[in-house]
C-alpha cells in the first residue's frame, strides 16, 4: 500500500513539473503594458502620441535547432519588423530584428532591381537582442550595441493573453 501511494505521489509531481516545463516556453504572443491601450486607440482612429510604448513579438520556436524567428509590431510608430538568425539556449536567447520593407521600396520605387525587401543598400540596420525568459509569464529584452555590449533600458513583455 505504500509503495502504491508513494508511486501515486511521484506521479503526480512528475506530472506538475511537465506542466510547468511546458508552460515555460518562448513560442508564442508577448506584449508590453501599453500595448492593450495603444491597440484600442489605433483602432479607435485616435493619435498614439505620448501613449506608453505598444509592442507585441510573435515568437516562433524551433526547439530541436535552437532557432527563434518571428516578428515584431510597435504600433506607436506603426512599424512592423522580422526576427532573423534568432538562437535558443535554455531559457535565453538571441535575435536580429530587421524593419520590414514593402515589396517594390526596398529600391527606391526604382523600376527594375527586382524590389526585394531588405536586400537594397538603403535596407534599415539590424537591430541585435538579448533575452531571457525571467518566468512562464515574463520576458526581458535588452538591445544591445554592435560589440554585444547593453545598450538602453531593458523591455519587458508579458505573455498575451488568449
């Protein structure tokens, strides 16, 4: 009988920490505290000047090659960028992010060149990130200067809502 209960009980916190392993995971829907606020007066048609930042990252996790891509929407400048050559390692990770360019602009609206995004010499600089996965619910991201050096105050972002 105690050996029926003891199993009994390394099942169940087996169970409780698969759970939560499962839980802590990068994939999916971060935003930061102003972007509920910003997301309502954007499509309420009114200005976002002065709001808190509104930013929201789209991660998305391939975990057996330790890679990150996604993208990033900062709706106060109305910007959308990529995630590119994202790395994982545990529960911290690294990434580009490149502003996104229209189809078409990525030349100047030049006809010919074959308008391919980002590959223009006048494609916006990549942006180098650190972060860390701080709890289930929580992710701080630092920028960083081009010698890996923290640049700027750190960005948190809370897991979005479903």
């Amino acid at each position: 009988m105690k050996i029926r209960m003891s199993y009994a009980i390394s099942l169940v916190c087996l169970s409780a920490i698969v759970l939560l392993a499962q839980s802590a995971k990068l994939e999916g829907t971060w935003v930061t505290d102003g972007y509920p606020a910003a997301e309502a007066a954007k499509k309420a048609g009114k200005s976002l000047t002065g709001m808190a930042e509104g930013t929201g990252i789209k991660f998305k996790v391939d975990e057996k090659k330790g890679k990150v891509s996604g993208t990033i929407t900062q709706l106060n400048t109305d910007k959308e960028y990529d995630i590119q050559d994202g790395k994982l390692t545990d529960k911290t990770f690294t990434f580009k992010s490149v502003e996104s360019v229209p189809l078409g602009l990525g030349n100047n609206n030049q006809r010919g060149g074959g308008g391919f995004g980002n590959a223009s010499p006048n494609a916006p600089a990549a942006i180098l990130w650190k972060g860390e996965l701080t709890d289930a619910n929580t992710v701080t991201l630092t920028r960083l200067d081009a010698s890996g050096a923290p640049a700027g105050m750190p960005l948190v972002l809370h897991r979005a809502g479903k």
